[in-house]
C-alpha cells in the first residue's frame, strides 16, 4: 500500500511515481473532485490498507522507516478506490528505537502538517513510529466526519463523550453503521494521546481491530454489488435467448 516509483532523473532531481486515477483521500472526502461521497465500506478498507502500509514502513528491515507527515493528501486512490501512501520523501530511517518513555531520538528540525504533527514530537523533536500513529487517529476522524482537521479532535472526544457521535459522523453518508463507527473513532481517539507511550501499538491492537471491521465492510460491499443490476436494454439481444433458452 504504497505509491510505486517507476524511475527517476538525476540530471533534474525528478522522480516518477504511478498515476491514481481517483487523486487524494484529500479530494474525496473535501468533495474537490465533485465525485459521489465514499461509501462507508470504502472508507473502512482504505483506514485498514493505510494501516498495513504503515505496519509496513515501521517494520522494514533494517531499520524503521517513520513517514513524518502522513496526512489525507499524502494518501492516494487507484481506479478502485485502493489507498496506497505517497510523498515518503520526508521518511526516516532511524538507527536506534527510541522506547515510548525516552526521549533521546532528536531532529535537528522539525518536518510534517501542522494538525498531523505528534504534539510529543512538536514539544521534544522525538521522532519514532508511534509520531505516525497520531497522525492516523487524525485521518480516520476525518474518514468519519468529511470534516478538516483543525478542531475536530476536541468534536468527537465531546461526541464520544455525551453518546452523539452519529450527529458528526458525515452526513453525505445515510447508512453508517453506528457501532463499528463508534469502535472505529475509538480506536482513532487512542491514536491521538499526547504521549507516545499512551497509544496503541500498530500491529497488536489496531490493526486486529481494523482487520475485522474490514470483513464487515468486505461483507456489506459484497452485498451492495450483489443489488446493483444493469437495465436490460444493456444486455444482447443473443446473450438473453441464450438465457432463455437454457432456462428453457
């Protein structure tokens, strides 16, 4: 789940990465590209595939790669809506783990988008995987609500909070299911803690969770192609006798 690179020109500094049909998350759920909405089920399965491509980078061998500005632009969709991560230039390789309760890992200079940057990492300059893992929690409320980022943490901890999450989940969407919805922004808000050592682990508690609430959306997008039947001035004329007959 990560934008391919096809070459590159180091006469120009240039590098040439694979063309995603459907443009950026960004676009999708701002509406910029005047698409229909994503369906919930999409929206779910491309939560979980930005998950794995994460798992990925943070367990490359041999050394973490931590991306430092993953964000809705950063996160590009094909012809059928499959997430892959791009601009991984600003990733880093780091030499040592840095453990969730020390602080040594520092950068000379910070790098990321403002509302997707780890408060811990704005305050220290520590930089480690978990700093990916709140920008995540960041996109999925976005995922949720089709809203921007600025505020809307503090939105759907008070939703959370007082039971009215439906009322922000994003309205161009008349079918989402509340419970996984709920599980999902749950799962989002512990990605988001301020201290890195408070946040899930990637690969033993989130992505589990986001594993089975993509069987759901498997379950349910299955189900939708299943209702969707072509008019029947759309078929031969030949293919039908050929139905008929044989039901004959």
């Amino acid at each position: 789940n990560l934008v391919l690179l096809l070459g590159a020109c180091t006469e120009s500094g240039c590098l040439v990465y694979e063309y995603l049909e459907n443009g950026s998350l960004e676009d999708c759920l701002l509406n910029h590209s005047g698409k229909i909405p994503l369906p919930w089920f999409v929206r779910f399965k491309i939560v979980f595939e930005i998950a794995c491509g994460l798992s990925f980078l943070h367990n490359s061998k041999p050394e973490p790669i931590v991306h430092r500005d993953l964000k809705p632009g950063n996160i590009l969709l094909d012809r059928n809506y499959v997430s892959k991560i791009g601009d991984v230039g600003l990733a880093k390789l780091i030499t040592e783990v840095v453990p969730d309760n020390v602080t040594e890992y520092r950068d000379s200079m910070l790098a990321g988008t403002l509302f997707y940057m780890d408060p811990e990492y704005q305050r220290t300059g520590t930089i480690r995987p978990k700093s990916d893992l709140y920008a995540f929690g960041i996109i999925v409320l976005q995922v949720l609500t089709g809203c921007r980022p600025n505020g809307l943490l503090v939105r759907v901890e008070e939703a959370v909070r007082c039971g009215t999450l439906a009322n922000i989940l994003d309205p161009s969407i008349a079918d989402w299911p509340l419970g996984e919805a709920k599980e999902l922004a749950q799962i989002a808000l512990n990605c988001v803690k301020l201290r890195c050592r408070d946040r899930p682990d990637l690969d033993t508690e989130v992505l589990p969770v986001l594993r089975r609430l993509g069987e759901v959306a498997d379950a349910s997008m299955k189900t939708e192609r299943c209702s969707i039947y072509a008019p029947s001035y759309y078929f031969c004329p030949i293919l039908k006798v050929c139905k008929q007959s044989r039901q004959l």
